[in-house]
C-alpha cells in the first residue's frame, strides 16, 4: 500500500473514531435537557452530567432520605457515592411536564429509579417510585439544572396520616349536656 493511500486509511479511521465518541449534542429544549440528564444519571455518566448542571455555590437541591446538596462538589460526591453501590441503574420516566418562560424553564416529573445492587453472587432489585420537581435555565445558549427536589410517589408509613381525635370534655364544651 503506498503512503497516499495509508494516509487517507488514517485520516478515514480518525474521522470515524472522532464522530463515534464524541459526546451527543447539547439539547436545544429543556424537556431534551432533562431526558439527557435522566439519561446520564441512568449511564452514570458524571461528566454529562457535570457539563449540563450549573455549578453556582450557592445552589440547593434536595434527595430523598433527607439528603440536601448544597453546590455542585457536595452533589458530585453523592453522585460518585451512589454510582459506586449501584452496580446497575434504570430510571425510566413515567410523567413528564415542562413549563418555559424566556430562559428558565420548571417541571415536574415522576420517574421510578432502580438500582441494582450486589447481593450474593446475584443483583438485588430495588424500585423507588419517585417525584422530582426542578428549575433549568438557558445560559450561554445550553440549558442547565440549577436546582431540585426529589421525594417518593408513594408515602410509606407506619402509622395514620392524622392525629388521633381530641376528646373533649363536657365541661369545655358548649353545647355538651350532663349525663
């Protein structure tokens, strides 16, 4: 093979390699943003991640178990936390809406977010029907979280959602006869 030809072999095969991993390209409405974003936590793909929320110091977003991330670093290292246990995960989207005025956008969603984590020499499977309500903001032409609050569908509770009544006494009471 002569020199020519090698050198386009190479130049094709760069070509190939450099249009296959480079990284999907930034979506231009925030409901692609926040499918992206679910899609990445799924991959756990931190860098996605990293790139398509805003890193403001200030910035506070809340998990489930009451966890509250306050800025990006805190929130980078529950992800990396997360992503190291979870030997697997699938969060497929059940209910989506997005709301847009301008450059911010809000929405609500619910999501069931799976993990699988080692048990035995198996997986073990855990489905954590979940709530998610969050803000984005179009900054430098590409939308960003800029913050959320996470919480499940359904309540599990051990005991009435309501406080047992209060008995009142004949004497308080008004309109109470005696016996």
């Amino acid at each position: 093979m002569n020199a020519s030809r090698c050198t386009v072999w190479i130049t094709l095969a760069l070509c190939i390699i450099t249009v296959t991993t480079a990284p999907a390209s930034e979506p231009t409405d925030p409901e692609s943003a926040i499918r992206r974003l679910v899609r990445a936590n799924a991959e756990k793909d931190l860098p996605t991640l990293s790139r398509m929320m805003a890193h403001d110091a200030d910035i506070i977003s809340y998990g489930v178990a009451g966890r509250k991330y306050i800025g990006w670093p805190e929130l980078e290292q529950g992800m990396k936390e997360e992503f190291l246990n979870a030997q697997k995960l699938e969060i497929p989207i059940k209910e989506l809406k997005v709301w847009t005025k301008g450059d911010l956008a809000w929405y609500a969603m619910e999501l069931d977010y799976i993990r699988y984590v080692a048990e035995g020499s198996g997986l073990k499977q855990t489905v954590l029907p979940m709530r998610e309500t969050g803000v984005l903001e179009r900054r430098a032409g590409r939308w960003q979280l800029l913050s959320w609050h996470e919480s499940f569908r359904s309540a599990q509770l051990n005991g009435p959602l309501t406080s047992p009544p209060t008995v009142v006494s004949a004497r308080t009471s008004k309109n109470a006869q005696a016996p």
